[in-house]
C-alpha cells in the first residue's frame, strides 16, 4: 500500500519523526517536503538528527503570501500524485503544507488521512484554523489526539473515518526524551544550569505582526527579570528588528534548534513561556509549567488540568505568571498511550476492505 506524505513545517518533521519508522514496517511511504521551512535550523537539522527518510520530492516552494504559497504547492503537489498515484495522502496538523496537500488529494479523489485532526480554537482569523477545518472536511481518515478533538468533528458533522488514537507527538517525547538527554550539550555549550532558566517560543502571526502584541510580549519578558533562553524563529527575528524593539541583556536569543535540543531545554527549563502549539504539549508531557502567550488555545485540557496557563500578550499577566503560576496537580493522561502511530496502522489497512 503505497502512501504520499506531505511534510513542509518544522512541527511536521516532528510528528513525521515518530510516525515514519513504524510506519516504514507496513507501507511504502513516499515523503515529499514543500519547502515551507527551508533553513538548516528549521528542516535539515530534523532529518539529520531524528532519522527521518529522505524525501522523494523536494518542491522549493519556499516563503510567500498565503494564496501564493499555498497555490503553487498545489500545483507541484498535484504533479507528484499524478506520477505516484499513492492508495493514500497523508498530511499532519494545520499549516499550509497541509492544506495544499489534502486539497490536491481531495481533487484526485485520492484517500486523505489528517493526523491531529479535529482541533479547534474557533478563531477563524487564524491561518491555522482554517486549514485544519478545511482539511478535516475533506479527509476520509481523521486521527484525532484527543476525545475533545473527536467531539469537535461530531458537531460539524463529521463521525466517518474518525479514529481517537492519541498523539503521535507524545509518541514522539517518549521516545525522544532518554536520546536528547544523553546526546544534547545545549546547556554545557550555553553554560546553563537546570532550572535557572525559562525558555520562551514565539512565532505565531497574530503576535508577531502587530505592533502593539509584540511590543507587549517583549516588554513582559523584559520585565521580569529572569534569565530566558530565546530560540527565534525567523518570522520573529524579523519583526522584531522591523519593529526596532530592545530585549533587556537578560534575554538570551539563541538560532532556532534541533529537537533533540529543544528537549533537553525544555526538559530542564524553570518554566516554558511559549505561542506554540507543539511546545504547550511537550511542556505538559514533560511536567514543566507553560505559560502560553495566546487568548485561546486548542489544547484546552492543559489548561482544565492547571498546567497551562494563558497569558494573551499582556505584559502584566505574563511577568505575573512567570513569577507566580506553579502548578501542582497530578496531571491526566490526554493524549494516549504513546502508542498513536501503532493504532493508526489498522485503520489504514482496513480501509478499503471496510470501505468507510
Ligand atoms: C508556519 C505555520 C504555523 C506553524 C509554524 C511552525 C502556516 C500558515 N503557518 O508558520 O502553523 O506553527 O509554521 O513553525 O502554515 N522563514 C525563514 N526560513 C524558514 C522558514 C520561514 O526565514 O526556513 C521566515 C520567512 O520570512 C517566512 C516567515 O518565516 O515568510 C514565515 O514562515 P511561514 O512558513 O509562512 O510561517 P510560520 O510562521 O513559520
Ligand atoms: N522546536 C524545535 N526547535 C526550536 C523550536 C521548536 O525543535 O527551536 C520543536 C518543538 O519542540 C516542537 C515543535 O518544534 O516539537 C513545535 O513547532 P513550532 O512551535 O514551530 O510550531 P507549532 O507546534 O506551533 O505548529
């Protein structure tokens, strides 16, 4: 059973990381990269360090305005499917990577399975949430992380192909974890002590291209007087120069970094100051306090559970929080087994002979 998956965005290579191993076991998995993301920090450190398949397809799409982007991986994407002419096409979260590749499917009637459907924010200004309710209306497979994931896709209607498996990002830390502590040397080679730190994450549109957010993000983080350890992503990096905004010598901006890395930093920071969906997740795995600079979120049981706290991008909420959100309760099991990837290979088998 030949399978074309569509990878684009870091968090992509992520998930890809702990879904394409086992994967390779039971079908031919054909990998094709857009180019999203482009730079070594953000694509090529991941299939070096996590030992993901090389791609078949590169398509060099690169950065660009929505429609642009998205259109032109459209096109290159559709060309692959007509020469591959895969049993399936599998696309991960809600970038644009992943809407282009559900819609070229969907076209082709070719099969589309969506792994981490069913999220919501219900903030339909964000890029992100119309590319995952678009791609879940027109997947047939819908891996879902979460029982609130499965509930949302029942309110609009959607109860075929939905399979609640977990999330291949848990997956994906358990895994990881053990391998970034034995072969990370981030805070040797940052001279950083466990737990003397935060580390902050910001890349999302909503904070990064209005003025008065960033400002306010900057600002909180300026003011709280605590050692952060800051991997900034490009978007960021560039706002924040256009901007002319002056982070406070307490900010430490390091490049974008590897995984293997990130968990090591993460494992050990103080507290997680963050926008980013993935982060929020592997904060709550990890059992370390997140504090997530947005006005809603789409993991709403880190929150029910107190481990998550959201912030907005107020400055007094967020020096608040860094000084005083110290969560304590024992924390639930979401989001699976850790086993996300296994449960979803019978479904894929099953598929046809079912015919769902
Ligand atoms: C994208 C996803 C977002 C995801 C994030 C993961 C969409 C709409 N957004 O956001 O859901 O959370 O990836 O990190 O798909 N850039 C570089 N080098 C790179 C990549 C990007 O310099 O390798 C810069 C470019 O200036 C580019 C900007 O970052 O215009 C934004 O990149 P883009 O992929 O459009 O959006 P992200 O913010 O990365
Ligand atoms: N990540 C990483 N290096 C970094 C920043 C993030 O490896 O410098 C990882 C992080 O651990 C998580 C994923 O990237 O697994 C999250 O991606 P991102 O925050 O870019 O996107 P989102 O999850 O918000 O879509």
């Amino acid at each position: 059973m030949k399978i074309v998956t569509i990878l684009g965005a870091r968090p992509q290579f992520i998930k890809a990381a702990a879904v394409s191993s086992l994967f390779s076991r039971y079908f031919d998995e054909i990998l094709v990269h857009t180019g999203q993301h482009y730079d070594a920090n953000m694509s090529d450190v991941f299939f070096e360090e996590l030992n993901i398949p090389n791609p078949k397809y590169h398509l060099n799409i690169g950065s660009g305005s929505h429609g642009a982007m998205t259109g032109a991986m459209l096109t290159e994407i559709e060309k692959v499917l007509e020469i591959e002419k895969p049993d399936f096409v599998l696309v991960y979260g809600d970038t644009n990577s992943t809407i282009a590749g559900s819609l070229a499917a969907s076209k082709l009637l070719i099969p589309v399975i969506h792994v981490e459907a069913g999220l919501r924010s219900f903030n339909k200004a964000m890029p992100e949430e119309q590319n995952r309710i678009l791609t879940d209306h027109i997947s047939d497979l819908l891996f879902v992380p979460t029982q609130t994931a499965a509930d949302h896709l029942k309110n609009e209607g959607i109860t075929k192909g939905v399979h609640l498996v977990g999330d291949v990002m848990y997956d994906g830390i358990l895994h990881f974890t053990k391998i970034a502590q034995e072969k990370s040397n981030i805070l040797e080679e940052l001279n950083l002590n466990a737990g003397e730190f935060l580390l902050c994450t910001i890349h999302r549109a909503e904070n990064t291209n209005s003025l008065e957010r960033l400002t306010a993000i900057v600002s909180g983080l300026n003011a709280c007087k605590e050692l952060v350890v800051l991997p900034l992503h490009p978007r960021t990096l560039k706002y924040i120069t256009d901007y002319g905004l002056k982070l406070a010598d307490t900010i430490r901006v390091i490049e974008p970094v590897g995984y293997l890395d990130m968990v090591r930093l993460e494992s050990t920071a103080k507290k997680i100051v963050t926008d980013s969906g993935g982060i929020q997740k592997e904060a709550f795995f990890l059992g370390i306090p997140c504090i997530t600079m947005r006005d809603e979120t789409e993991w709403v049981e880190t929150v029910h559970n107190g481990w998550n706290i959201l912030v907005g991008a107020n400055e007094a909420k967020i020096v608040d929080a860094i000084r005083s959100f110290n969560p304590t309760s024992e924390r639930k099991t979401y989001f699976g087994e850790g086993n996300a990837s296994q449960l979803m290979v019978d479904p894929i088998l099953n598929y046809k002979k079912e015919g769902i």
